[in-house]
C-alpha cells in the first residue's frame, strides 16, 4: 500500500475515533514540532543535502 493511501486510511480512522485528550495533545505538539524543524530547514538550511536529497543524519558503521 502506498504512502499516500495509508495516511488517508489513518486519516478515516482519526475520524471516526477521536483520540483521547492527552494523546490529541502530543499528536498536535509532535506536528507542530516537526513543521516547525520543516521551516527552519528551509529557512535557515540546517541539513546539508546530497544529489541524493538530504544527507544521512545517523552513520552506521
């Protein structure tokens, strides 16, 4: 299943099945966490990026 189709799918089922009080307030801090690193990215260019997109962050050897 494509990426796509499967957060539309959790999308639905979002819907239909609000989360509790607690667990809506981390989804909501963890999205606005990550557009926010999102802009700074695009912002300030934080990542160094490759010809293949953005470079590896973690290494492992």
């Amino acid at each position: 299943m494509d990426p796509i189709a499967r957060l539309s799918l959790r999308l639905a089922r979002l819907f239909r099945h609000p989360p509790g009080r607690r667990k809506a307030i981390v989804m909501l801090v963890a999205l606005v966490l990550a557009l926010a690193i999102g802009l700074a990215d695009r912002a300030f260019d934080l990542f160094p990026k490759t010809d293949h997109g953005h470079a590896r962050l973690l290494r492992w050897h």
